[in-house]
C-alpha cells in the first residue's frame, strides 16, 4: 500500500464513493435551504451549517459502505428498533400528549425515526433472502414485519410517523412484486375512505362524533383541513397562514428577506415544516416549481440507480427510498399549501432539523452506495 | 404468484413498477405546481390583500377631550397622561397565575384586581384591560425590564380626566366612567361607533355627558405595519387625531364656591342666574360628590357610601327633585291678578285671619289677620288670604294658563342631563296623574291652596330661578344654560350657547314694577329684612315655606317635630333691584322658615357676586383652590 499519495488521487479517493448527479441535486437542495433559512431564521444559520456538514459527511461513510454490508445491517438494526418501542411504550417520556422519546441517560432520542430507514432495510433483505421464492408466505410474513412496529407507533400515538413507516414498508412490498389484484382494491378502499371523510366532514367534524381510531389531536387535524377557517387561531391559523404566504408570493415572489409573512411572524414553525411556505413567498411561483423540478429530477435519478442495481435487495432499497423522499416532499408541500392535512412532516433536506437532515443524507449515501456497486459490477 | 420466475423476468416487472412510480411521483408533483399555479396565479390578488391586511393594522389614536373652564377661566375638568399597565386577556393563558406574578413587580390591590375582572366582564375579549392605573416611573422600569416574561402584557400611556375643583361643582361638570354596553347601543344609534374606537371612557353625569358630543374629538388613525403578535413594528402613514371643543361656562367658580360652602352640611340647593341672558352663575346641589373618585372606577365603598348615605349625595336637587314653592309663588301669583285685570295694585281686602271655602276654613299665618291688605302689603307680609281669594277668582286654568309661560311644571331644557319637569297643576293634569275615576277630579278647594304655593304645586329650584329671571327681565325668557361658549381649541373659534331669548312674555310694565316694589321692600321691612340688613345694594326677595307633613287640627312647631319631617325653607330673590344682574332661588331642605335658613344663604351669593365679599370665615379662592392657568 503507497501511503503517500498524490493531491489529485487523494481527491480522487474522496470522489469516488459519491454520484455525482446526485450529489449536484442534493448540494443545489442544501444550498437553496441556506438561502432560506437565512431569511426565516438567521440565528438557527449556524447550526443549520454544522447540521449539513455532518450530514454530507455521514452521506459520504454510507457511500463507502458496500450495500451487501449495508443490507447485513438490516435486521440488527429492526430488532433493535423494535426493542427500544417496546421499551418507549412501557418507560417513555410522555410530552405534548404522546409518548415518543426514550431516555437511555446519555441522549433522548426517538426510537420511531430510526424505523424510517430500518423498515425499508428489512424488507429488502427480507426479500432478497427469499429471491426466486417469493410467493403469498413472503407477502404475509412481510406484512407481520410492517406491522409490528407501526403498530407500536400508531399506539404512541404518533400517526404521522407510522403512516410514513408504514409507507415506507409498502414500498418495498410493491415493488417486490405485491400483485395489482391486491394492490388495486387496497387504492380503492384508501380513496374511497379518504373521499368519504372530505364528503361528510361537516358531520364527523362535530365535537360529539367519537372517531374510535384516531386520537382527538388528530382528529383535529383533518377536521381543520376540511375547514381552516372554523379555528382561524388554532391548528387552522397554521394553514391559513401558509396559504396566504404562498399565494401572496404570485409569479416571482416578494424577494429574499422581503416575505411579510416570514418576518411579521405569521407563518408558524417557518424554519422547519412550514420553511416551504418562506420559499414561495420569496420567491414566488418560479422558485416553487425549480425547487419541485429539482426534487423530481433528484427522484428519477433514485429511480434510475434502482432499475440498474445488482441484486434483488438493493433494488428494492433504493427504490423504497426514493419513494421515501417523494412521501416527504409531496406530505410536506401538499400539507403547507392546504391540500394535505397537518402532519408533522419536514421538507427533505430543506427543513431545519439535524435529524432528519442526517437520515434523509444517510438515505442518499445508501442510493450512492448502490449506484457505486453497479459500476464497479459493469467494469 | 408461485410461478416460476426467472430472474430476468424479475428485473424486467420490477422496472415496470419503477416506471409506473415515476409516472406517479410526476402526477403528484404536477397536482402541487397546478396548487402553486392556482395559488400564486389565480388567486393571488386574493392572497396579496389577505398579506396585506395581516401586516397592516388601522390604530386608532384617540383625540385629546377638551376642556372645561369656568366663566373666568378657572379650570374645572382637564386631561394627565398617566402609564397603565394592560393585560391583553385573549394573549395570556393563565390571568390568575400572570396577576400573581405582576404583582411581585408592581403593587396590585385587592380592589384593582376586582376593578380588572369587572372591566374585563365589560369589555370584547380581544380588547386590553388594565391592571393597574397610574404607576409610578419606578414601576414603569421594574416592568419593561421585564416585559419579556410577559407576553400580552403592556404599559401604556393614557390621557385621564381630572377634576381640580373636587367636588365643588361634582353635579355641574358630572364625571366620565368606562364604555359600557349601554353606552355602545347610544353610540351605535348615533353612528358614532368608529369616532370612538380606541376611547375608553365617556360622560356619564352633568356636562361630560351632555356635551360628550362637543368634548369628545375625532378620532384619527395610524397605519402601521404590526407582527403577528399585533405589536407595532412601524409607523406606515397617520391621520392625525382632532381634539375635542373645549366649553366656557357661564359659572362662576367662586360664586359657586361661596353658595357651595354657604349651605355647610345642610341639604338643599341653590341656582342662581343672569336674568339678561339666562347663564347659569352658580348651580349647587348639597351635599355634592367628588367626580375625581369615579375617574379610573369607583370603588365598593366610595360607592356604597355615596349611594346609600340618607343625603342622597348623588341626587341632583336643583334640577331633578321639585318641591312646593310656598309663598315664592306669591309675587308671581299678583302679577297674574294684575295681568288678568282680576286686581289693581290699589285694590285692598280685609284680612279676617282665614278664608272659608266650602264649608272649609284656610287659615292665615297671623291669628286675627293683617287687616287691609292691597297687594305690595300681601308680599312684604306674605298674607295668605289675600291669594286664597285671588285663587279663587282666578281659577286653576287661569292660574295655569298664566303661569306657565314662565316654565313653571316643565323642563327648563337646562344643558344638563337629568332634569325633572315638576308639576304645574290644572283639571287637565289631575285627570293624566290619577287612574281612579274618582280622585280625577278637580275641587275647588284644591285651587286655594295652590294659591299660596302648597297642594299639588312642586316646582324644582332651576324652574323658580328661571321663572324668577323671567319676571325680573320684564318678560323676556331665556332657556338657562352652564355653558357659554363651546371652543375650537385649534382655531379659538367661540360658538355661544343660547344667546337668543326663546319668548317674550307679554307683560305690562307698570304690573312688573309694583311686583318688585314689593320684593324689595320683602327684604326692607318685610320677611327678608333680617337677612338683607345693612345691604349696601337694593335686593328684591321673598321667602317660603314649603310643607313636608301637615298637622290635622293642631298648630306647627318646629321643635316638636322630627328635623326631616320639617318644612322646606325657600328663598327667592334678585339684585339690583334696578338692573338686576342676578336671579337665585335657594331651597333648605327641612329648614323651617325661609326667612331663617334660605335667606341668609341668599345674602352671602348676592354679596359675593356684587361686592367680592366673602362671608366671615372663608377663605379667599386663591387659596384653597389650586392655582390653573
């Protein structure tokens, strides 16, 4: 082994775990977060940095990893997932209502996050275990693993985080080949049980009306999407706001550091969820539709890595995680400009907040780690 | 599902589905930008006002109210800024708990904490109420050095009314208190809801609530630019507030000072007027009340005790509570034998001691009577009998119809609020007041007593001095007035109140002059003399007495009876008796004879007002009043 190597082939060790489309649209998205985030909130600037660099270089450990490795890593990492929401359920903190933190003494920290990225590891591995056997067991037995942790989640009760675990699952489930008789109707029944609420909200929304299932928080929350202005200082002030943002933004938006909105502090949570929210307003309808270009081409190069990964495992991974970051950015977007209702979702990469940041980064390094293995494999 | 699959095939469905995702992600993402198109494209008119409705905010600044002054200047009512401190109940969580944390910063009494729950029981749920009043700078820095603690809570500079004269003329000036919703409805009615945004307090009592219309201003606006929490961020455009008219009264505060003090802590009331234009020179109503206690909320027991004390503090007697005249009525009664034609001045009756009437003997003052009485003899000597005839002569109706031209039983439309119009009696009037067909009815005997000022006759102090002022200006009747001019504080423009008499009275010289003739010689030789001894100035007057309670059978005697069921003192009178420049009626409530306690009252406010003289024992206004101007 030479240990004295050259400045170009130094760089070059550096360079070769990452993709280099991938990376340019991710440094394009964390550049434009900066940018906004110095107008929403300038004193989080600092951390907002540090958060990124961690974040990028995590992306770059991942990336090195072979993803034969990384899959090897997926049950570890569920079963111990798994303990620590059995463990939240039965010694957790409970705050704002629900129980979602765990504290192991040195750090609190919420074991259902970590079920993002578990999930979709698991059944990947899951089904790479059974290739060329998968048939109606598989599918059971890979619905049991989605729904014990979701489960857990759902009881928390933290129904934003188990819809996008349970999304996050589905995905690798679909794409393993789940048939479309099955597929088909479980669409139906979602869109039929979702139009039905939107149709009939004006009764289920009554204070009396018990929903059984969901939590009155939550409860809350598509009521008041149904109606924002029948609690214009509560939950609905949220998306009201958001929308006047949005549209008082019009073609090309009011200019960096010149949202009213942003900096008379109507816009709630403007740094994390609703940063969306800034954007528009600033930069109006132009920067909306180059940030959702941008993401979408962040997507279809996901797409691409997955449709030409080696193995079955990997396949699965990396298209479970592209979809993941579409589930983010679609919830995140559709929630700020009233479409969608409230659900605790960050904007990928944008958002402050250095957890997701890391996990989201940590998602992107799994994708190069892929893409790395199929040029390897091709030369 | 079990098929066989060959991992080619695998791949191949596998990228079926990739694309079919694709296809998905492009369709959902196209549903945001058709969002944002329809958003920040079609309704971005919408959304740019809503924007700009947010982020600016009209604040009303309301306008400085104007003044009030006496005749000379003294001022009577003014404006201090003084900080508040306001909690903002909709943008606090727990009041109690933030109360309890003030109140280590800054002094918070039981009684302002009661004060606070009562406002805020009054007020919109989104309006500020104050805590506290008045702080001290000290205070003001403790709480801004730690405003942060408290979101919702603010300091605030306020303008409140004062009243440097206490409660010398507490029912003249009357006092402001807190909007209330009654006030909101009279204010709606008179589409002066949107003048009044960002005002607190309004006139309640005397001239802050009769002129509350001139006093108040109009109120102007600031745009400015404000943060969600509804703090002012900057200053966008003003419109700058107009203050309010300040009024010059036709009150002298000295005189009224002099009359306030003459009557001690009797009960009673005093009015005196200029008989040429009808400006009311002193108004007291004894005992009177301090307005300063009702400026920023009275309390329980300054209320309590100005309520329920048995002198009835708040009861405005001169205009509001009316009362036989007694023999007041006398001089008024002769000039409607001599208009009538019903007597001359020369024409004299024998006075036996009583007058019969159906079978009923009405009985003179003096046992075996005052022998031949003309008509100056029936004033200086306040003959009864001589009027018991003349009533009977003249009849109710002509009595009524002759006497109330003078205002006499009707509202004198004084500037003041709360004016009771007494009562004028006549067939016409006995038949609305009784609801039983049977006590409907007008009996002659009834008219004998109304002719010496008694029965159903109750007239208020104001109606006498009106009335007085009447006959003393030769007929011509002014509508009496507090004030005398109402002010532009930015242009000094004066607009005077009722300079115009409202009637002329047709009355024929030679009748008024022997009815003051006999006035003045009231107070020479007559029932006044005592009173008006050694005046250097020729004053016209004439005592009464009006009866509380009747004794059946038995004489009166004052001794014997309990001091409230006691006879209510009058004294009428006017000086100079050539010119007059002043008209006054005063009323002692239970003060027996009018020669005795009304007179001397009446002395004191003629000597002052002609002469400067004060009584013995006062001191000089300069004095005990705070110095103004």
């Amino acid at each position: 082994m030479e240990f004295r190597l050259h400045p170009v082939a130094l760089i070059r060790a550096i360079l070769r775990p990452i993709d280099p489309p991938l990376f340019l649209l991710l440094t394009v998205l964390l550049a434009a977060a900066l940018v906004v985030m110095q107008s929403a909130s300038p004193a989080r600037m600092e951390a907002q940095l540090a958060n990124t660099g961690v974040a990028l270089a995590l992306m770059w450990v991942t990336a090195r990893i072979p993803s034969a490795r990384l899959l090897s890593l997926a049950m570890p990492l569920y079963v111990l997932g798994v303990v620590l929401l059995i463990g939240v359920a039965l010694f957790g903190e409970i705050s704002k209502g629900a129980q979602r933190w765990l504290d192991l003494g040195v750090a609190r920290i919420q074991p259902s996050e970590l079920m993002k990225i578990a999930m979709p590891l698991m059944l990947a591995w899951f089904f790479q275990q059974r290739e060329g056997a998968i048939g109606f067991v598989e599918f059971v037995l890979a619905g049991v693993l989605l729904a014990v942790p979701v489960a857990l989640i759902v009881t928390q009760p933290d129904l934003g985080t188990s819809l996008l675990v349970a999304a996050a699952g589905l995905y690798v489930i679909f794409f393993a080949g789940l048939s479309w008789k099955l597929i088909v109707p479980l669409v139906l029944v979602a869109v039929v049980g979702l139009g039905s609420i939107v149709a009939f909200g004006d009764t289920l929304c009554q204070p009396e009306v018990d929903w059984q299932v969901l939590r009155e928080y939550q409860k809350h929350r598509v009521c008041t999407l149904l109606d924002p202005t029948s609690d214009p200082l509560g939950k609905g002030f949220h998306i009201i706001q958001s929308t006047i943002a949005i549209g008082s933004g019009g073609m090309f938006g009011k200019g960096w550091m010149q949202g009213t909105q942003t900096h008379l502090s109507f816009i709630p949570e403007r740094h994390t969820d609703f940063i969306f929210a800034v954007m528009a307003e600033e930069f109006g309808l132009i920067g909306a539709l180059v940030l959702l270009v941008v993401l979408f081409m962040l997507l279809l190069r996901g797409l691409m890595i997955a449709a030409a990964a080696p193995t079955l495992g990997t396949r699965l991974l990396a298209g479970a995680i592209t979809m993941i970051f579409f589930t983010y950015a679609f919830v995140n977007m559709g929630m700020v400009s009233g479409i969608l209702p409230v659900v605790g979702v960050p904007l990928p990469f944008i958002s402050y907040g250095g957890t997701a940041l890391v996990t989201l980064c940590i998602g992107v390094g799994i994708l190069m780690s892929i893409q790395r293995e199929r040029a390897l494999s091709q030369s | 599902m079990t098929e066989f699959r060959s991992p080619d095939q695998e791949v191949s469905r596998l990228r079926v589905r990739l694309v079919v995702a694709g296809v998905f992600m492009l369709i959902c993402l196209s549903l945001l930008a058709a969002r944002f198109v329809y958003l920040q494209v079609v309704r971005f008119d919408y959304y740019h006002t809503r924007a700009e409705d947010n982020r600016i905010a009209l604040v009303p600044v309301p306008p400085n109210r104007g003044a009030i002054v006496d005749r000379n200047g003294k001022v009577l009512a003014r404006n201090f800024a003084a900080y508040t401190l306001d909690i903002t109940p909709s943008q606090v969580g727990d009041l109690d708990d933030t109360i309890d944390r003030l109140s280590e910063i800054v002094d918070i009494s039981d009684y302002d904490r009661r004060r606070f729950k009562k406002f805020r029981e009054e007020s919109k749920f989104f309006e500020s109420v104050p805590i506290r009043t008045k702080l001290t700078d000290e205070e003001v820095a403790r709480f801004i050095a730690r405003r942060y603690l408290f979101p919702g809570v603010d300091v605030q500079a306020r303008l409140f009314r004062e009243y440097p004269q206490g409660d010398l003329l507490g029912h003249v000036v009357g006092y402001m208190g807190r909007i209330n919703n009654r006030d909101v409805d009279h204010l709606e009615a008179r589409g002066e809801t949107a003048n009044y945004r960002g005002t607190e307090h309004i006139g309640k009592r005397g001239l802050e609530e009769s002129y509350e219309a001139e006093l108040h201003g109009k109120t102007g606006s600031e745009q400015v630019e404000v943060d969600a929490g509804g703090r002012k961020v900057r200053l966008l455009s003003r419109r700058t507030a107009v203050p309010g008219n300040s009024l010059i009264l036709t009150v002298d505060a000295g005189l009224q000072a002099v009359a306030h003090q003459a009557f001690g802590d009797r009960r009673g009331a005093l009015v005196a007027i200029e008989p040429s234009t009808g400006g009311v020179l002193a108004l007291v109503s004894s005992p009177s009340f301090d307005p300063n206690l009702f400026v920023d909320g009275i309390s329980v027991a300054d209320w309590k005790g100005l309520n329920e004390s048995p002198d009835r503090p708040l009861l405005n007697r001169a205009i509001y509570s009316a009362y036989p005249p007694g023999s007041t009525f006398k001089p008024f009664m002769g000039l409607a034998g001599l208009s009538t034609g019903k007597r001359t001045p020369q024409q004299a009756i024998a006075d036996p001691g009583f007058y019969v009437f159906g079978g009923h003997r009405f009985m003179d003052d003096k046992i075996g009577g005052h022998g031949m009485v003309d008509l100056h003899t029936s004033i200086v000597q306040s003959c009864n009998t001589y009027y018991y005839m003349l009533a009977n002569d003249l009849g109710i109706e002509g009595i009524a119809d002759f006497m109330r031209p003078f205002g006499f039983g009707q509202l004198t439309g004084i500037d003041l609020p709360g004016e009771a119009d007494g009562v004028l009696p006549s067939p016409d009037w006995k038949r609305k007041r009784f609801k039983k067909p049977g006590q409907q009815k007008w009996y002659g005997g009834e008219t004998i007593s109304v002719g010496i000022g008694q029965g159903y006759n109750a007239y208020t102090p104001l109606q006498m001095a009106t009335a007085l002022s009447a006959l003393v200006n030769d007929g011509v009747v002014f509508k009496p007035h507090v004030v005398k001019y109402v002010v532009d504080p930015q242009t000094g423009t004066r607009r005077e109140v009722e300079p115009k008499p409202i009637r002329q009275i047709p009355l024929k010289a030679a009748h008024l002059a022997a009815i003051r003739a006999a006035m003045v010689d009231v107070n020479k030789t007559g029932t006044g003399a005592r009173a008006f001894a050694g005046a250097e100035y020729s004053a016209g007057g004439k005592t009464g007495t009006a009866q509380v309670y009747s004794l059946k059978g038995s004489k009166y005697k004052e001794g014997n009876v309990a001091e409230r069921l006691r006879d209510h003192s009058w004294f009428i009178a006017f000086a100079p008796a050539d010119k007059p420049r002043i008209a006054l009626a005063v009323l002692v409530e239970n003060g027996g004879f009018g020669s005795r306690s009304a007179a001397p009252i009446a002395r004191q406010v003629i000597d002052y007002y002609l002469l400067g003289k004060r009584p013995a024992g006062q001191a000089s206004e300069d004095e005990d009043a705070p110095a103004d101007h």
